[in-house]
C-alpha cells in the first residue's frame, strides 16, 4: 500500500497532495508511525514548493553588432568595446532569464527586433520611428555625434560650407555636388536621418555590406567618394584597421546635431520586452556610470576625453535627479 501511495503522489497535484498529507499526518499521530511520518514530511515539501522552480527560466537574447567603439569583433581589442564590458554586468544583475548572446549583422539585427522572441540590443539610438516597434530603456551612455570625415586633400569641398568649425550639411547636399559614404539602414539620429531623406539621391553612396564602414574608407581613399559620415571613435578605429593612417583625414562636426548623443537599450515591443525594460532600468539606477564613460574616453583623441567625461557626468546627475 506505502508503494502504491507513494508512486501516485508523483503525479498528484499540490492541492491533492496538502489532503494526502493531512490524510497521513493524521494516520501519524494516531498510530505514531515514523515512516508514515517521514512520508508525510516529504509530501509536504513536494506540495509547497513554488511551481515556478519547475519551470525553465525565459530566454532573453542579447544582440552584438560589429560596431567600434561599443562592440570589437576582431583585431588585437576585441572583446574590449565599452558595451562589450557592460553586457556581462546585465546579464549577472537578471538571474531570473537564461542570457543568450548573438552575433548579427545590422539588418539581421533590426529584423530580430520585429520578432516575438525577448531580443534586446544595449546601442541603439531613439528615433520616434523606432520607438513605434521597439521599447527602450533609460539613456545608458553618452557618445560623440556623428560627424563627417574628409580627405585633406578634398577639404576645400568643405570649405564654403564651414561656421564656427561646423559644417552646414543641409546646404552642402542641397548643392548635389558632392558624394556622401553612408551605412545603408543606419541610425544617424533623428535630424541627420531627416536631411538623409531629403537629399538629391546622387550624392549618397550607400554600403550594405557586413564591413561597411571600412569599404566605404577604402572608397573614399580611392576618390570614389569625397564625404564619410560617421561616429569619429568608430571611424578612427576602422581607419587603423584599414591601414589608413590617422592625419590623412580630418573631422568635422554638424551643425544641429549637438556635441553628443545617448545610447540605448531596445528590446522588442512585447509584454515580455517591456517587462525586462522595466528590469534593465532598475538595474541601471544602481550600476555607477563613470566606468562606462571612461571606456568610451578612452576611444577619444586626447584633447576631446576631459571635455566628454564633464559633459557626460553632468548629463547623468541631471538624469538621477529627475
């Protein structure tokens, strides 16, 4: 009879295993049986325990583009990008979801995004487009505008269209003159993506391809292309590896774009996105920004860093005292 009893209780549910257990801790008082006891004690904790630990843990994919200074694929940094260091922080600070990280490329990555599955991609920039099908987090870092690149020896292209140090990019491509190297379904932010859309056709020259930046670099050193717009830590980087060295080219910011932009956390725009929003932001509150900002100093030439790392503490003590 113990036999029987004891191989049904493996299929019974909590509710009938609290009245098997009251059925047989009565038996136990009654007739002091130390093995109907010792049942009884084991039923009890088989029917208490919490439904959740029998459930597997949900998985949450992290998304890695190849995309200096925040993620570095290869070369002697790699794995030494700043979000490359911030990941494993998130995934140890959220035990309650099994983290899968996964290499894509842009596209790949954006259409990850539009799925169901819980995806998240920790550099991102907002837009109002994207905030339609993507939930983001609080602002996590602070990086350097997007700015133009230029051969010295095209420069005077620029010339006409200099203020103040800054370029004036809604007349120059208003101008249809000149050819501007751009990564095909970039995020430039929401005011370059605006004169993007508003630019004669001829004078971008768009990359799909997986190294995009640097086959636009090596465009631009063969005249191909006179302008490459960009994030000038990421360009510097892909400069070196390219084998271009730094003083063959200059940079130039925006005008109307700002000195600097936040960086993003997006997951998809699910309940389940939204809740490890929720998530991620509670754990940003506790995680001490400074380190973040010095890794991304670091990518900058030396008399941009002190600037950068003032402006981005001031921007994050305003933030916590909202």
């Amino acid at each position: 009879m113990t036999r029987r009893r004891s191989h049904s209780c493996a299929k019974t549910e909590p509710s009938e295993l609290k009245r098997l257990f009251a059925h047989l801790i009565k038996h136990c008082l009654w007739r002091n049986g130390r093995r109907l006891c010792a049942l009884a004690c084991m039923l009890l904790i088989t029917a208490l325990a919490p439904a959740a630990l029998a459930q597997p843990k949900e998985t949450l994919i992290w998304l890695k583009r190849d995309l200096p200074p925040l993620f570095i694929f290869d070369g002697p940094k790699k794995g030494l990008g700043v979000i490359d260091q911030l990941l494993p922080k998130l995934t140890a600070g959220m035990p309650q979801y099994q983290h899968s990280v996964m290499r894509v490329n842009r596209a790949r990555g954006l259409q990850m995004l539009h799925e169901p599955s819980l995806t998240c991609d920790a550099a991102l920039n907002w837009s109002k487009e994207r905030e339609t099908w993507i939930a983001f987090s609080a602002p996590v870092f602070r990086a350097m505008s997007n700015g133009l690149a230029v051969r010295r020896v095209d420069r005077e292209v620029l010339a006409p269209f200099i203020k103040d140090g800054e370029v004036n990019l809604a007349a120059l491509l208003a101008t249809g003159s000149v050819t501007l190297g751009i990564i095909a379904e970039r995020n430039y932010g929401e005011y370059l993506d605006t004169l993007l859309k508003q630019a004669p056709p001829k004078v971008l020259t768009l990359h799909y391809g997986n190294d995009a930046l640097g086959s636009l670099l090596q465009m631009q050193r063969l005249g191909r292309l006179q302008l490459l717009l960009g994030y000038r830590p990421e360009i510097r980087y892909q400069a070196q590896q390219q084998g271009i060295a730094e003083n063959e080219l200059q940079f130039f910011p925006i005008r109307g774009t700002g000195k600097y932009l936040s960086g993003y956390i997006g997951c998809t725009n699910t309940p389940q996105g939204r809740q490890a929003i929720i998530e991620i932001n509670q754990l940003l509150r506790a995680l001490p920004r400074d380190h973040l900002s010095e890794a991304y100093a670091a990518w900058l030439d030396p008399e941009s860093r002190s600037e950068y790392l003032e402006a981005s503490k001031a921007f994050f003590e305003h933030q916590a005292g909202q």
